[in-house]
C-alpha cells in the first residue's frame, strides 16, 4: 500500500496500523477514492439488508455483524474489535466492557423513556463513535446503528447533514465539531445535525 491512500493526516479516517493496511480485500485498490468507492458499494449493500427488517440494534453481537457487513468485502477485520490504540477511542481491552455498558444504558433509556427517541438515537450514536470499537468505519457504523434505532423508535431516519461525511470539509467538519461538543455534555449540536 501506498502512504496517500493511508495518509495519518487524513482526518476523514482512522489510521491504520500496517498490519491492517495489509488486509485489504480488493487487490486493486491503490487510492483513497478507489478505498472510498469500495465500502461505500459495501454500505449500501449492508443497509438494505439492516433494513430488510427489524433488528435488535442493542446487541454487541448485531454491532459486530453490522460492521462486518458493512465493510465485509473491503477488509478482512470487518466485525472484529480492534487490538491496537488509536488517537480516538478507549483501550481496547475495554471494549467489550464498555460497549456493554452503552448497551445496558441505551435499554435502560428505552424502557424508561429517560430522552426523546431523537436523543436517545444520538446519545447512543456519540457513545459508540467514543468507545471507537473497530479498525475503522466508526463513524459510519454509529450513524447506520443510530438510524436503525430511532426507525425501530418510530421515528424517520436521521439525515446526518444531508451530505458525504466521507470528504473533510464543509458537513464532516460540521459533523466533528457537533461530535466534539458532545464529548463536553452538549449533546444539542449533534441533535441538530442529525435532523439537517
């Protein structure tokens, strides 16, 4: 693999380590847009099936096959939690811990209806995004798990800034800036950006 299709600077992605460079699936990927192209075709494949029918989203093992789903053709490491830091996320032996923890919380706002769907949806959204849980394809895979929790809340699906998160300008920055505002307990720019 080339660096500018793995470029660190690259703040639309997480960067990998080589060993996962490695275990790319399509052989003929050798650009970042090539790479995008690729699981973007996968994505939409795995959002039909998501919403083929109802799914229990609040499950460490339907995240899992989410993810795997989601970027199954691209990467050999799809639906396997990730085993090197990061510059974003927890340690990763904490995963599983603290994605249980999300889980219990989520079912408890559920049951309780301790926030409106939206919120709910959003605040489950920002803790998945936090706990960084795989190699790469967070983001993306928050967003989808969100959307399937508040349709399964009866509500439509979230719009996510009406654009391609993909490129770093204009709505990622938007994005990040939303999901930064969350990690300080403002959880009202990234409410409103999923409904934009």
């Amino acid at each position: 693999m080339t660096d500018p299709l793995f470029d660190a600077s690259d703040d639309a992605a997480t960067p990998l380590s080589p060993e996962e460079q490695e275990q790319i699936i399509p052989t003929y990927i050798t650009t970042r847009a090539q790479l995008n192209e690729a699981e973007q075709l996968n994505i939409t494949e795995a959002d039909l099936w998501a919403f083929s029918r109802r799914r229990n989203v609040l499950s460490e093992a339907f995240l899992k096959s989410l993810h795997k789903r989601m970027f199954r053709r691209v990467w050999t490491w799809a639906g396997a939690f990730r085993t090197s830091d990061r510059n974003l996320g927890i340690e990763p032996y904490r995963i599983s811990t603290e994605l249980r923890t999300l889980i219990d919380d989520a079912e408890h706002w559920v049951e309780h209806r301790t926030f409106p769907p939206d919120e709910i949806a959003v605040r489950f959204h920002h803790r998945l995004v936090s706990i960084h849980p795989f190699p790469n394809g967070n983001g993306r895979h928050a967003r989808l798990a969100a959307d399937l929790l508040v349709v399964a809340l009866g509500q439509k699906r979230f719009t996510w800034g009406s654009a391609n998160l993909i490129e770093p300008a204009g709505a990622r920055a938007a994005y990040v800036a939303a999901l930064r505002a969350a990690d300080k307990h403002d959880i009202e720019p990234l409410l409103a950006f999923a409904r934009s």
